[in-house]
C-alpha cells in the first residue's frame, strides 16, 4: 500500500485521527503524555497527515504552525515542526518529504515580503538528516559555524517557544524528569552511521538526544535555498505551478 500526503488543519482532525496519532507517537517514542500530546497539538495550526488512499487512517504524521519573531528590531517568520513520525513499515518510502516540501513552498509564495525560516527540533539524526537533504543553508551543520546572525534567530524562537528548557550555549532543549524520548532501535547511531559527516555532527552537537534532548536547527526558507534533490523529491509540477504564479 502506498501512503497519501496532505496538510490540515488541526481543528479538521477527528477524534479517531488524534487517537491514532497518539498511539503512533507511543510506539515509537517513551514517556509519552496524553496529556501533554493534545496540548502540544492544540498549539499547532496544521498536521500533516499520511494515511492510505481512501481511508482516514493515521500512518505518519508532523504537526506544523507559524512563529513570529523579532530579532535585532527585525522581524522573521519561522515554520516550526513539532511531533513528527511515520509508521516503520513506510520509513523506506513515503510522501512525509514532499508534502512537507510542497507546503513550505506554498508559505514562501504567500508570504513573499516575510523573512522566512524553518524551526525544526530534532531528537534524532533522521529529522535532522533531512537538513542537508532539502537545503544548502541550514545550522548548526559539520562544515561551517553557525553565523551570530542565525544563532540570534534559533535563540530568539527557542526561548519563547521553551523559555527555561533552552540551553543557550548548546542551541538544546532539555529534556524533563523521564520526559519523551525515542524508543531504542528506532534512530541508533552506531558507527556505521558516524561515517555520515552530518549524523556525526548531529551526535556531538546532541549526545544526550538518547534521552529526548532536542537540536535546534534553522533553514532559510526561499526557492534559491532548496537543493536539487528537494527539488527532485518536490516534483517539478509544484515547481512549475509556484514559479508561474509568481512571473
């Protein structure tokens, strides 16, 4: 069965969606709270919902909404990823990336005066391994420190979004008492993995991300930033469709 990708709004979702979510994040994830899940998701504008063709059946998910920020008197719009995760039978294949690629684009065509950022929190290296897949420009990455600039704006949009839990020097969220981590064997990083460049930065930034510690990470939002392989994996009628729009 192959898995559909669209975005919602999360005032759409059924109650049979927000219990199947639940228990996806469950099994792959420990020390998840029912309660602190829906309220998590209450704060989110839009979930970006994978399920089978034909049926309303909840295979992956990623909770998405908008932050403004100000920085140095300037002010940045970020789209922050929260709760994401897919159902392990559809992790080689799956439309997670570009459905989430079509959407950022269709935030960008909106909002083309907005200095716009994606937010993303990572507690393991395959989120954060989808930085150097989609963009050119992210932090913090292997092989380039993190400008004043950007770490301004990740200090900036942590902070208000998780006040004391930020970890300033480290560009981490901390994890609380027996908080929410990923489950063993579902994103190791064993030695093979290390031979990645990015998932060993992701590892020395984040050592504690075994017990639910997050990275923070950045990335413009603008077309001149996505990869050729985002492009690629976008497909090119949504290309085609944005940059029509805007000639």
């Amino acid at each position: 069965m192959q898995l559909e990708g669209r975005v919602v709004e999360r005032t759409e979702l059924t109650a049979a969606q927000r219990d199947q979510m639940y228990a996806l994040m469950t099994a792959y994830y420990c020390n998840v709270d029912r309660d602190q899940f829906a309220c998590d998701l209450s704060e989110k504008q839009w979930v970006l919902l994978l399920t089978v063709a034909d049926s309303s059946e909840v295979l992956g998910f990623s909770t998405l909404t908008l932050q403004v920020a100000e920085v140095h008197g300037r002010q940045v719009t970020a789209l922050f990823s929260g709760d994401t995760i897919v159902h392990q039978d559809y992790w080689a294949r799956n439309p997670l990336a570009q459905t989430w690629g079509r959407f950022a684009l269709s935030l960008i065509d909106t909002y083309p005066n907005r200095e716009l950022y994606w937010f993303l929190i990572s507690k393991g290296y395959k989120t954060y391994r989808f930085l150097p897949l989609f963009f050119r420009e992210f932090f913090p990455r292997f092989d380039a420190k993190t400008p004043a600039r950007h770490a301004a704006i990740i200090h900036c949009l942590a902070s208000a979004r998780f006040g004391e839990r930020f970890d300033s020097k480290r560009s981490i969220v901390r994890s609380s008492e027996n908080g929410c981590h990923l489950r063993p064997q579902v994103a190791d990083v064993d030695d093979a993995r290390l031979r990645d460049p990015h998932v060993a930065h992701f590892q020395l930034c984040n050592p504690g991300h075994e017990l639910g510690e997050e990275l923070c990470c950045i990335a413009p939002l603008t077309r001149d930033n996505f990869t050729p392989a985002a492009r690629r994996v976008i497909g090119a009628h949504a290309w085609e469709h944005v940059e029509s729009a805007q000639s």
